[in-house]
C-alpha cells in the first residue's frame, strides 16, 4: 500500500479504519486535507502531504527533510538472543560489537529472502531489528520455541533526516554531541531537548512516551 509509481497513484485511494493499524506518534504535525497515508509494517505513514515534489526534491538534494519513517523497531533480550538471532538471520551476529548496526537478513528455510534490516547490538542480551515490511515479530515468536529469548515491541518509531544539511542540523540540535564523527552504521543513547533518543547515523529511534514533536526539529532547520 506505500508503492507508489506515478504521482497519479495518490489519487487512487481507499478508506480504511483507523483502528486496523498503528497512528503515527506525529500525525498532528504531518495531518491536513491533503494528507495520503500509507500503511507499512503495520504502521499507518504520511506519503504525501500535498507539497510540490519538485520543490521538496530539491530541498532534499540542497539542504535537508525530515520524514516520518514507519520501519519497526523489534527488541529482543534473554541469555539465548545471540543463538537465536544467528539461528533466524543470516549474518553471524556473534561478529556485531556493541553501539553498532549491521544490515542483515532473515531467510526461509529454502533460502528465500523473507525479511531485510538492520540489527544493532546494545548488549549481549539485547539487541534491536529495525524490520522493513512484513509479518516479522510474528515470524521471530514462531521461530523461538527452545530459546530463552523475549521478543517485543519497543513502541518506539523512527525519524530519518536526509541531505547535505543533516550533519549541522544535528550539530545544533545536540549541543556538538552529534558531528562528522559520528560514523557510519554507529548507533548510541543522546538527550535531545530533554528526551532520551537512540541515534543510528541520524536515523532516530524514538520512544513512544516521550512525545517528541516534529516542530522541534523542524524550528532548527
């Protein structure tokens, strides 16, 4: 339902309920009536907005966009997490070093590529796959009988900024605590206007009940 071809495809849509899929913790910053939703990894997600997308291609291409990203965070913790990650997914996760990320992918057992993402490693008990679309935490619990693991969702969601402006953005935003040193696939904990974020390569992670707003980012770029 988010796989758009042709800018014509906005204006193929249809009413679904509100209650068949997560909110958005930000609809109230993205929300107008000229709003498209998609739905992704059971999240509901602005697509379009009504902007002109020349006008926001370029803004992407010369300064910088926040989007509201509906990838899903997927925590899973126990003393069996690295035997069952490195049972489910592809990469040998006893490689990952702790305040990393490493793209990885989970396969049938015939070798069919069923999932894609990002694990990262917080530590040897604890780890978070950052899945894309799809039935994932569901397929993980089907998959964990034997392991002394718990999965769950962290009800956390993601915002991405992209272009050549980030890296400032974040400068200020963060006091100096996020800079050109901040490596590529590195991931930690900063406090950002009073709430904690988990930051991967400007990729946020956001807890829920923190209540983070896009105009607070917004007002710095």
């Amino acid at each position: 339902m988010g796989n758009l071809q042709e800018l014509s495809d906005l204006k193929k849509t249809v009413k679904i309920s509100e209650r068949r899929f997560e909110e958005s913790p930000f609809i109230e910053r993205t929300n107008n009536p000229n709003m498209v939703r998609g739905v992704y990894a059971g999240r509901y997600f602005p697509m379009s907005i009504g902007e002109d997308p020349i006008e926001k291609y370029w803004l992407l291409r010369q300064k910088a966009l926040i989007f509201d990203v509906p990838e899903k965070p997927i925590e899973i913790t126990g003393p069996d997490s690295l035997k069952f990650l490195n049972k489910v997914l592809t990469r040998d996760v006893s490689t990952v070093k702790e305040g990393r990320g490493y793209y990885s992918l989970a396969c049938t057992p015939q070798g069919g590529i069923f999932m894609d993402g990002v694990i990262f490693k917080f530590n040897e008990n604890k780890y978070w796959y950052v899945q894309a679309d799809g039935p994932f935490e569901e397929w993980l619990l089907a998959h964990s009988s034997n392991f002394d693991v718990k999965i769950c969702d962290p009800k956390s969601r993601v915002l991405q900024i992209q272009g050549p402006a980030s890296i400032d953005i974040m400068k200020k935003a963060s006091n100096g605590k996020i800079d050109e040193n901040f490596k590529y696939y590195r991931c930690g904990f900063l406090i950002l206007a009073d709430k904690i974020f988990l930051f991967q390569e400007l990729v946020l992670l956001m807890n829920l009940v923190l209540k983070f707003t896009l105009m607070d980012l917004k007002l710095i770029i």
